[in-house]
C-alpha cells in the first residue's frame, strides 16, 4: 500500500517536469532574441538611376468654347429645331422666331427702295436734259437746282437700302443659329415663348467639347525649387513637357496635352500660377467643370529608388528604412524627393550599392541580426524571391514619376 503510493507520487512529479521543460523551451523560443538565430529578411540591392521626375497637379476641365444663345430679335418662338445633347455644326438652325412682321418690313423695304430708284431715275434724266440745254434755254440756276434733286434723290436710295438691308437682316435673324460646333443644352423655353431682342436669359448654351482644356494650379514656391534644381544640374529639363491625366476613377486618360497659357502671374491669395493645357476629347470622356489630375514630367534626375513597402513613417513624419549591413539590420532615415510608382525618390540616407530589407520587417529592430535572401518587387509592390522564375513582372520598369 505504501509502496503503490510512492509510485504514483513519482508519476506524478515526472509529469510536472515533462511539461515544465516544454513550457519552457516554448517560451525560449517564442521571446526575441532568444536561440532561434539570425532573421531571415529578403532584401534588394539599390543603384543610381535616371527617373522621370514629374509633379501631379489639380485641375478642371473648361470649355474650349461655350456660347450662350440669345435672340437679336423680338417675337415668339415658332419652333426648336434641335435636340438637346445631339452635335450641331455651326449655321445649324436652334430656334424660329414668327416671322411674318419681319417679312412684312422688308416687303415695305423693298418698295421704298424701288421708290427711291425710281426718283434717282427721273432726276438723273432732267439733269441729263438741262446739261444739254444750258447754253440754249435752260439757265445755270435751274441746273443747279436739277443737280441738288439728282443728290438728294440719290441720299433717298440709300437711306432706303439701308432700310432694306435692316429689314433682311431682321428677317434672317428669326432664324437663330447655332456659331460653333458643339452639344446644345435642354432649351430655356418652349414653342409659343415671347422673347426680346439681346434679353439677359439664354435660350440655351451650345459648348464644344472637342478638344478641351485643362487648367491646372502650381505653388510659386515649388516652381521656384524646380527651377534650383535645373540650375544646380539636379534636374535635366526635357525637351518639352509632357502631359497625361488621370481621371477621377483613377484611371489614365489615353492622350497627351500640349501647353496652350503658361502662367505669369502669381495668386495674391492662393500663391499659385495657373497653366492651360490642352487636350483631344474625340470620346467626350472629360466634360466641363470635371475633377482631374495632371501628371506633368519636367525632365528627368539621378536618384536611387527605395521600395515604398520598405519604409515606415515615424511619429515625427520622418521616413525610415532598414538596411543590411555586415550580417544586421541598420535602420536608416531617407530623404525623398517624390514618388516613382511603388518606390520612393531618395535623395540622402542610403547609397549606391546597399541592400534594402523588403520582407521580414515585422519585429526587426535596430542592430538585429538578420540572414539575407535575395528578392525582387515588381510594379505592384509584390515581393518574390530572385529565384522564382515564375514572376515575369519582377523589377517591371516605370514610366512616370510624381515629385513631392
């Protein structure tokens, strides 16, 4: 009975130390720095590269042309005579106005001009017949007196066709046309509306839509730094800008623009100066008054790319990342000068040649050691190792770059 006692006793107490001793080499091993060894972390070796550098800017689409329509006549509206959102072409009739007043006038105008012929006529004659008979029977007062009939006769015609060419014009303006190509808004009135000649309110707006503007906004300020670094030699300028845009679903829009109004003034109230681009809009994707976003490259610069996954944002805004160094893991603090797609532009804080710890960051510390394999990222920031044949995209070159 002892003995039985003393058994399960030494059981017992076998069992406590069996499980005090797994307990406790979890623990080693969960707690850092203990016996694991070196962190594996992937790591990418970085060099000096020209890169595009470009600025990404606000802007808004505008018209290239806008046209309020107005009537130059009074009257009440016949007709409408086109559809709302379908192109017109210049001279395409928009609207009738009534008009037989107007055809009223010009016939009225037409008679007092072939009154007024007629008595050119006539008073042409008698000058004719009194110049024949001045030396005979006619005096030199009564010529003169022909001759000053012939001229007022004369001013009478023209007065007249004046007033004919008004009364056509009246005429021809019941008929209100559209003076650009372009998409016609819903009408402001209805068939039957009474309207004023030059009246505040339009009847409608015709804008053209193709091509179209872009006006974006720059701060004085980083123009001025741009133009430090070409100054410097840091920044080659290209041969001219070049201009993309991004739409507010964020995709890029399939064209470039060309600069119509560089800027030459300075906001007093927001700093900025203004630019004007110009762009083709066959598929009227961009529309006035629309959200976008300009990608202008300026040139280009000598700069080393450092993965944005690679890097961490401390609490006083600077910028960090880990390095490999001598079998540890260095932490260093980067200076940029933009973005190039999935990387940063740095300026200071690594050099050529470094290898740049892209995965295994989670809990690596300053000094840590580390055991490197060799990675690549590609254009979407994803991770892979050299070996992998498989990721054909790996290290995809990048086409554009946006300066802070």
């Amino acid at each position: 009975m002892g003995l039985g006692k003393w058994t399960s006793r030494a059981a017992v107490g076998t069992l406590v130390a069996v499980a005090v001793a797994i307990a406790t080499g979890a623990l080693a091993q969960g707690m850092p720095g203990g016996t694991q060894g070196p962190t594996e972390v992937g790591v990418k070796q970085v060099e000096t590269q020209s890169v595009p550098y470009t600025v990404t800017l606000p802007g808004r689409a505008v018209a290239f042309e806008q046209t309020d329509i107005r009537p130059r006549v009074a009257g009440t509206i016949a007709s409408i005579d086109y559809e709302a959102g379908h192109k017109v072409a210049t001279g395409d009739a928009l609207f009738h106005i009534d008009d037989d007043t107007y055809q009223a006038e010009l016939t009225a105008a037409e008679a007092e001009k072939a009154s007024a012929d007629a008595n050119v006529q006539a008073a042409q004659s008698q000058v004719d017949r009194y110049t024949k008979l001045e030396k005979t029977s006619i005096s030199v007062s009564d010529l003169e007196t022909a001759r000053v009939t012939l001229a007022q006769a004369k001013a009478s015609a023209l007065s007249a066709e004046a007033d004919l060419q008004t009364a056509q014009l009246n005429l021809d303006r019941t008929v209100i046309r559209s003076p650009i190509d372009g998409y016609p808004d819903v009408a402001a009135v209805s068939v039957g509306s009474l309207v004023t000649a030059n009246q505040s309110d339009a009847l409608t707006t015709v804008t053209r839509l193709d091509p179209i503007y872009v006006d974006v906004s720059e701060s004085a300020a980083r123009i001025m730094r741009v133009r430090q670094r070409i100054d410097q030699g840091s920044l080659q300028r290209g041969d001219q800008l070049k201009v993309s845009l991004l739409l507010e679903t964020g995709e890029e829009y399939d064209g470039t623009g060309t600069l119509v109004s560089p800027g030459a003034t300075v906001s007093s109230t927001t700093g900025t100066v203004d630019f004007r681009f110009k762009f083709d809009n066959a598929d009227r994707m961009i529309l006035p008054g629309q959200f976008l976003r300009a990608k202008i490259t300026l040139g280009t610069t000598q700069a080393i790319l450092v993965p944005q996954r690679a890097t961490t944002r401390e609490g006083d805004g600077s910028l960090s990342a880990f390095i490999a160094a001598d079998g540890t893991a260095k932490k260093v603090t980067l200076t940029t000068a933009g973005t190039y797609q999935n990387a940063w532009i740095v300026t200071d804080g690594i050099e050529s040649g470094d290898q740049v710890i892209l995965d295994g960051l989670k809990n690596l510390r300053d000094g840590a050691e580390i055991k490197t394999v060799p990675v690549t990222i590609n254009a979407q920031g994803v991770v892979k190792d050299a070996t992998d044949s498989s990721d054909s995209t790996a290290d995809a070159s990048n086409d554009t770059a946006k300066a802070e």
